[in-house]
C-alpha cells in the first residue's frame, strides 16, 4: 500500500468505526498536529507534521461522507484482500499495519500522542506487539498519565504476562495514580489467595487512598489472612485507616474479629460510631460476652467500666442473661456510690445510669437512687432535671420503699408550687415525674398532701 493511503490507520480507528468516533479521533489528531502548538518544534518536525495534517484533512473529509467511505471500503477491503488479509475480520495480529503505526506514535510521539496510542493498542488484545509496547510504555514512559494509560490498556489483556508489570507498577511506580490503576486492574484479574497478597502490599503504600481501597477490597475476602490483616489495620496511626478496617470486618461478620473489635472500641473513642456499626452486624450474645468480659478484666467499679458500658450500651442493652445484668447494675451503682460520697459527680455519666437503672428492673437500684436524691445539693444548677430522672427510674421500679422519698420530693416542688402561686419552670418536670411514680405504687400525691406527715410517716 505504498502508493494507497490507510484513512483509518492515519486516524488510528477501526474500519467500523462510527462517526461520532471518527469526529473525536479527527480533532485529537489535529489537535496534537496544529502549527500553534509546535512554533517552538525543529523545522523537520513542523514540516512532517504539516504533511501528517494534510492526510488527517483528507481522511476525515472521505470518512466523513458515507458515499466517498462506502466507495473507499470497497477500495480498501480489495487492497487489504491482495495482501491476503481478511476484510471482513480484520486480524489483529503482528502483521496489522495499525499495530506498527500506533508502536511507533508510543515510542515517538508527544505526550498527547503517546497517550492516544497507549489507549488505542488496547483495542489489540492478542497482538503480542502491542502487549510487549504497553508493558514497555508502564515501566519507562516519562509520563505518568501515558503510564497510566498503557496500565488499563493491559488490563484488558488475558495474557499471564502482563501481571508481574503490572505489580511492579504497584510497588514501584513513583505516582500514584499509576499505582491505584495497577490495583484495580491486579483485583479484576486476580483471584484469592494471590488478590490477599497483593492487598497486604498495597497496605504498605505511602497513599492514605490506596490503603483504603486496599480494605475495601479485603472486606469482601472471609479468609484467616484476610481477617488478620483488617484486625492489625485497627491499630494503624491513622484514623481513617481504622475506621475502614473496622467496616471491612463488620461486613464480613467473622466471630474471629469480635474481641479486637471490643479491645479497639475500648481503646480509641474516635472509632465509637464505626466500630458499633459493625458489631451491629455480628451475633448479639458473642457480642455481648465479649463487652462482659472487658469490662470485668478493666474493673466495673471504676470510671474505666463505666466508659466501656456507656460506649456499647446499645450492643448490650438487649443482653439479659443474669451474668450481664449483674455487670451493668454493679458498673451503674458504682457511678451512683462514687456521686453520692461525693468522690466525682458527672452530670452525663449520672444521668445515663440512673436512667439505665430504671430500665433494667433491678430493685436493687432503689436504695442507690434514694441515696442519691438526697444528696444532690440545691445549689447545683442541674439538681430540678437530675431529681426528675430518679423519680421517673424510681415509678418503672415500682418498688414501696421509695414511696417516702417520692413524696417528700412531691411536696419540695409543690411548695415552691404555692408560694409562687403556679408551677415553676424548673418545678414542672419532677414533680410531675414524683406525681406520676407515686400514682404507679398506688398513691395519690395531690389528695394526700394535706396529711403528707402522717403519709410519709407510713412509708418511711
């Protein structure tokens, strides 16, 4: 064809190419050829460039018109059939002239060029030239985006081959985008166990994104290694890390990773919401034994207990077995005894165990909740809301000893009630809860309070 121009090979398309893709070769082509953009070129380049332009112009202008293409089909499909090439099933093989001619524009072309060609080769998938081009292209391409390319060109290559590139690049490639289309391509290719060991490696990546990815991808492989490897990442320096790794493990649900997912929830309060989330996901009784189990080895008696139960309150909360209730009235009673010596008092921390001791039914919680209301000083701003908690957990126990209590706590209120001729904003909230209690046990607060003397006297 020395004397015969290829339209499609100078736009570097298919012979079924449509015309949308015919337009977009053309003014990639132009583009990379314009004058404008090589003033500053040797005159022998600007002059072949000229001479390439000039072709373009033709080819797109017989391409572009379906009579002038349908005619140039003809023509093409009789010289490529004396060269004894299939017409209609053009081969993709070493012996394509298009295969050459995109090798020489990845080997000699611009940056746009290189780029295009990279993109263009992957179209021939069992041409061992343009594989060997591509490899060649991702080891020792200047530019990380021509490398990047010729990276997802390999991609679509089944050639065993194209692997070992393929990781080095992952390994190896100083930029890193280059690595990251190196594991997305290593993850669609490879299967388990050879995937695992490449995503151990890209855990070592100095890319915080890649890492990332990397865990994902290892959230969807329940294998030991698998699992150990998302277990030691709960421990990595950086936040983010931990927290994918703890959604990786929460949805591959593995019982093996529920105790370091406990000891990580104990240890890092940035990691609360995601590590709750994915113990969300497992067994609730293997969830709550090991909640149990840590807060019996860090002491229940002590602010450490205490923190481990507030934090995983809702994984356990569901959890009644006697062992469990034991732990969490003795964690709670103990925030309670610590108030009420006056050794800390922690409006939050108060709040949430009174509230808890009253859901949880122990009557062993009234005596600690008497104590309590008679201690907190008035001086307290926070007193009126703290008293009408304890009356609202003191009515769900329903226990006859803490009538008196309620009652005194009923006519505090209702006195500041008289004296100020209406009910006091910060009066409304616990003498209603003390009304409501007392009503639960049987007792009418407001008909008895004329004889409150001799009414607390018979519950005291």
């Amino acid at each position: 064809m020395s004397d015969w121009d290829d339209y499609y090979l100078i736009l570097g398309i298919d012979r079924n190419a449509t015309q949308q893709e015919i337009e977009e070769a053309y003014k990639f082509r132009a583009f990379t050829l314009h004058p404008d953009r090589l003033k500053d070129a040797p005159k022998s380049k600007m002059k072949r460039a000229e001479e390439e332009l000039k072709k373009l112009n033709v080819a797109a202008e017989v391409l572009r018109d379906p009579n002038k293409r349908k005619q140039y089909n003809s023509e093409w499909d009789r010289k490529r059939q004396n060269k004894r090439v299939d017409a209609e099933e053009p081969s993709y093989g070493e012996s394509d002239p298009r295969v050459a001619e995109l090798i020489r524009r990845l080997m000699n072309g611009d940056f746009e060029t290189r780029k295009f060609a990279a993109s263009q080769l992957a179209e021939f998938i069992d041409d061992t030239q343009a594989l060997n081009a591509l490899i060649r292209a991702l080891e020792m391409d200047k530019s990380s985006e021509v490398r990047m390319t010729a990276a997802i060109s390999l991609g679509k290559f089944s050639d065993p081959k194209i692997i070992d590139p393929i990781i080095r690049a992952l390994t190896m490639d100083g930029n890193m985008s280059v690595r990251l289309s190196a594991l997305e391509i290593l993850v669609k290719i490879l299967k388990e166990p050879k995937i695992i060991d490449i995503l151990i490696l890209a855990l070592k990546d100095p890319a915080e994104y890649i890492k990332l990815r990397a865990l994902e991808v290892l959230g969807r492989i329940n294998e030991d290694k698998a699992i150990d490897t998302l277990i030691l990442a709960l421990k990595d320096p950086i936040t983010e890390i931990r927290k994918s790794a703890a959604v990786s493990l929460g949805n591959l649900k593995n019982p093996k990773a529920i105790d370091p997912m406990v000891q990580a929830l104990i240890s890092n309060d940035e990691l609360s919401i995601p590590i709750l989330d994915a113990l969300g996901k497992f067994d609730g009784s293997q969830v709550c034994k090991s909640i149990i189990d840590a807060i019996i080895e860090h002491g229940y008696d002590n602010d450490h207990g205490y923190h481990i139960l507030s934090k995983s309150f809702k994984l356990i909360a569901k959890c009644n077995t006697s062992r469990a209730n034991d732990i969490k009235f003795k964690v709670l009673n103990g925030v309670l005894t610590r108030s009420v010596e006056g050794a800390e008092y922690n409006f939050s921390g108060v709040l949430f165990a009174i509230d808890t001791l009253g859901k949880l039914g122990d009557h062993r919680a009234v005596c600690p909740l008497v104590q309590l209301l008679g201690k907190i000083p008035d001086s307290d701003h926070t007193h009126f809301h703290v008293e009408a908690v304890i009356a609202e957990a003191l009515g769900r126990l329903n226990d006859k000893s803490a009538i008196g209590p309620l009652i005194r706590l009923f006519k505090k209120y209702n006195e500041d009630c008289d004296k100020y001729n209406q009910v006091p904003w910060y009066a409304y909230e616990p003498r209603s809860n003390a009304e409501k209690a007392l009503s639960m046990m049987g007792v009418d607060a407001r008909s008895s309070l004329p004889h409150w003397t001799d009414l607390f006297a018979r519950f005291k």
